[in-house]
C-alpha cells in the first residue's frame, strides 16, 4: 500500500469516527462499547425493572396514606455514616434515593445523588440519601470515609440485614451478595434512583444511563406531573393512629412555583459544570 493510499485511509477512519463521535452525542448512547455490543447485564436488569414500575404506577393508583412497608413509599428507620437513626418518609421535600456499595462498580450513584441535590437545590428544597446494603464492607468507619473522602453532602444510609431487606423490597431495589473466584465480595444490584415527593410517594425513577443534566430535567418534570395527578404535600402524618381525613393537606404552591418556572438550560448547566469535577469515575 503506498503513502497516498495509506493517508485517503487513515483519513477515511477518522471521518467515520467522527461521524460515529457525533451519532453518539446526538442519540444520547453513553459510550461505543453500548453501541457497539448493547448495554450491558445489570442495565438492562434495570430496564427492564424500570419498566416494570412504570406500568405498575400508570395501572395502580397511590394509597392515600404511606405506611410502614406499602408499596411505593418511602418508609424505614436506617442508620446514617454517624451513627444516628433516620426515619424515613414524609421528608417535606423531595427525595433521591439509590442503592449500591461504597465498593461496588456504579458506587459513582452516591456522587450523582449529591450533584443533583446541589444542583436542584438552587431551585427548590431537595434531599438525597445512598443506601449501602454490602454489609460486609459498608461499615459505619466506611461510610464515614467514602463520604468524607469523596466530599458527598448527602447521608450515606446502612442497617441491619433485615431493615435493609423492609426498606428495599417495596421499592423494588433488587441487591445480591456473592463471592467472585478471588475470593472478593461482589454485589449485584439494581442501580436505579427512585424520586419521592414530600409525602414519601414515588413520582419518579432515574436510571443510570440517563446523563445527570437530563435527570436533573427529569426530577422536576416528575414533580410537575405528580402535582397533576395528586398535588403534592408538605407534610403529611405516619401515624398509624391517627384518623386518615385529619391529615392536613398543605399545597407547596413555592415548591411548584419555583419548578414551572425553572429554566431548565441554567439547571443543566449547573449540574453540567458539577459532573465535570466529579471525583468517582461512573461504571461502564
């Protein structure tokens, strides 16, 4: 092959990688090992799950009160990385929530919780917590360290095999412990953030091929749909004891306000600019 013929191909290659560069950014398809082999097992688990829920939630409407173990909601006591108890549920603002490992390959959620905490937050009250359920390695030391090391605001949330076990299974965060040949813990889990509103209903899911400024769009869009459905509230009680028509229906006319008139662009922007310091390199 002479130098010419070599050159016309070398250049040919790089305009078809250019135009494949330019098809991927367009399409959204994170990386060309997706495209070119498809997504890999545990994301087409998600998907497939993520699916699921979101025939689940179209065919089934929410209870009107969220209690201990009812689907869909946000309910539990677990352990923050200092040591203290968190009841979850009726947070009064929204909430992320994703399950993982401080050791896990998409641990890079944790990270991706805080930026869209710190980047919502700008537009409207937000909270986000990473479940740890390896118990294996996620210790509270641990937790303390990713948490610090990584300079994540958000909780890093553990407890006991069967707290773990109730806060999961009616959100259908699907985790599993094994061993790899090595002799190295591996964790096999569902790596999809659900979104609740201030009541503790999930209005929402995120999955993780979704690129953080979409998700950020995605997060109050799920608010303003839900605020059509069933208007969101700002607190609401989980008192088992209580009378279900004493609950005081509060409107968050602020919180709705502010997401109507979010510009989305800015928002973007933000957790764009965030994204690009990030300190955990995302899985593939």
């Amino acid at each position: 092959m002479n130098k010419t013929l070599l050159a016309r191909s070398v250049s040919a290659v790089g305009v078809m990688s250019g135009l494949l560069g330019i098809f991927v950014w367009l399409t959204g398809i994170p990386d060309l090992k997706t495209l070119v082999y498809g997504p890999d097992e545990s994301l087409k688990q998600d998907r497939r799950i993520l699916a699921e829920l979101e025939r689940e939630q179209k065919a089934a409407p929410l209870p009107q009160l969220c209690s201990p173990g009812r689907d869909r909601c946000l309910t539990g006591t677990l352990v923050r990385q200092d040591g203290t108890a968190l009841r979850l549920g009726a947070e009064g603002v929204v909430t992320l929530v994703g399950f993982g490992s401080t050791m896990s390959a998409c641990r890079h959620m944790s990270e991706d919780i805080d930026i869209l905490v710190k980047a919502i937050g700008r537009v409207l009250p937000i909270k986000g917590y990473y479940v740890a359920v390896d118990t294996r390695v996620d210790t509270l030391e641990r937790l303390r360290e990713f948490r610090s090391h990584f300079g994540l605001g958000i909780d890093l949330l553990t407890g006991s095999e069967t707290d773990l076990l109730a806060f999961a299974k009616p959100l259908r965060a699907f985790y599993r412990k094994g061993v790899n040949k090595d002799g190295t813990p591996y964790l096999d889990h569902t790596s999809i953030v659900t979104i609740f509103d201030a009541q503790g209903y999930t209005i929402g899911w995120l999955s993780r091929d979704v690129p953080l400024p979409k998700a950020a769009e995605h997060v109050l869009k799920a608010i303003l749909a839900a605020n059509r459905d069933r208007p969101p509230v700002i607190e609401a009680s989980l008192g088992a004891n209580r009378p279900q028509d004493s609950i005081e229906l509060l409107p968050r006319a602020s919180l709705l306000t502010a997401a109507i008139s979010a510009d989305y662009s800015a928002l973007k922007a933000n957790v764009t600019e965030r994204a690009s310091q990030r300190k955990i390199k995302p899985c593939k």
